[in-house]
C-alpha cells in the first residue's frame, strides 16, 4: 500500500487531487490508515493511470467516472489503444531526436517532418471520438456531465457527506438483513441519491452497479471500509430491491 503522498509522488499528480478524486468518487483508496490516511494499492493506481490518460484526451472528470464505472468498460482494449498511441509518440521524439543530432553535427537539413504531430493528434482524436460513441451516448453519461459543469467545492462536500450517511444508514441495518425494512429503505435513499446528484438511476442501472460492487475490486474495497462484509451485504439488498 502507498500513502496519498507516495502515490502522488509516483503519478506526477498533486495529493489535493487525489483528494478531490477522492471526494467526488472518480478515485478511491484502498484503505485508511489507523490514523486516517488514505492508502493506495495497485487497483487504485492502475485506475489513476486511465484517469490520467482520458485527461490527456480532454474528458471531463465525471466522463471518466462514467466511462470507467461503465460495467462494460474493457480495461485491457483501453491499454491496447493507449499503447498505440504511445508507440506513435515515441516514434515522434525519435525523430525530433535524429534531427538534433544532425543539427549537433553541423548538417544543414530542411526536413521539419519530426515537428508534424498531425499523425498523432488524428489517432488521439480518433480514440476519443471511439470512445464517447461506446460510452457517451448513454443519457446517464450526459447527464452526469451536465451536472457535474455545475457542482463546486462544497457541492462536492455535500455530496461525500451524504454518500457517508446513506452508507452508514446501510451498515446499521446488516443485522436485520438485507430484506429488512431498514436495508431497503437505505438502498431506496441511494438510488434517489444518485438520481439527483449524478443521472437517472433505474432499476437496470442500480442492479448492475449492485453488481459492480461485489464484482470490482476497488468498490469491493471502498465499501467494505463500512464493515466486514458490507459490500456483499449492500449488493444483495440491491439485488431484492431491484427484483421487487
């Protein structure tokens, strides 16, 4: 595990980010430690590498949350992508390096090919474009993008307050169930959460982020910082809300 100063130390990102992505649910940790800091492991920092190179493609964070919490996001076709996207780039500094050793050796050259990045600049918006037609069609996509424009600092306090409270709520009915009426009433109070601080949260919508939370190492871990077993506690109430 990496403390929030060592994983912003190894991203290049400063640790108020981290805290802001934590905050607003795009990133995280693992864990606390005893004395409340945040922890990173390697889940938490192989999502920050897409957070970062979505970034690069100029998303907005709660475009990226969408994209990366989207139960169909294939994490190995985004890396696949990505690298071809780096390979093109190295093949640029390549050249723009062959072109300063020349000039070092007092060759006389014309050739300002190594400065055209137009080849990786189509193939970066090309991804892109790919991307927000498998992703951002959705209507949940967009409206999460629309209200996320509006919300600042203390929307975002607001809203980790109440994602806290309706957790809580949750985890202090894990002795009655997760058919019991206090169980079912957290599960409702967090679709309508959803519904108004992100997008429409249905029935299809909740059941596979129900599902997310048990299947998704990293939501597995979020939420089990409520109690041992709170996650596959919270899935499956989720489950007999979404069946009933």
């Amino acid at each position: 595990m990496m403390t929030v100063k060592e994983a912003a130390r190894l991203s290049g990102v400063s640790v108020r980010t981290l805290r802001h992505y934590d905050e607003i649910g795009l990133l995280r940790p693992a864990a606390r430690s005893e004395a409340g800091y945040r922890l990173y492991g390697e889940e938490e920092l192989r999502r920050l590498q897409q957070i970062l190179f979505f970034r690069e493609l100029g998303f907005s964070l709660a475009g990226i949350r969408a994209i990366l919490d989207d139960p169909a996001f294939d994490e190995k076709e985004a890396l696949l992508r990505q690298r071809q996207l780096l390979r093109l780039e190295k093949k640029r500094l390549e050249g723009l390096i062959r072109l300063t050793e020349r000039a070092l050796k007092g060759e006389r050259t014309m050739d300002f090919t190594a400065f055209d990045g137009s080849e990786m600049k189509e193939a970066r918006d090309a991804y892109a474009a790919e991307v927000r037609e498998k992703y951002g069609h959705t209507e949940a996509y967009r409206i999460s993008e629309e209200k996320a424009k509006s919300y600042g600092k203390a929307d975002w306090a607001r809203i980790e307050a109440g994602m806290k409270a309706i957790f809580g709520r949750a985890a202090a009915a894990m002795d009655g169930g997760p058919d019991s009426p206090a169980a079912q009433g957290a599960v409702s109070a967090w679709q309508d959460f959803i519904t108004e601080n992100f997008y429409p949260c249905t029935k299809e919508i909740l059941a596979g982020l129900g599902e997310l939370y048990t299947a998704d190492p990293r939501f597995r871990a979020n939420l089990e910082g409520h109690g041992p077993g709170f996650a596959e506690f919270f899935a499956k109430a989720i489950d007999i809300h979404c069946k009933n």
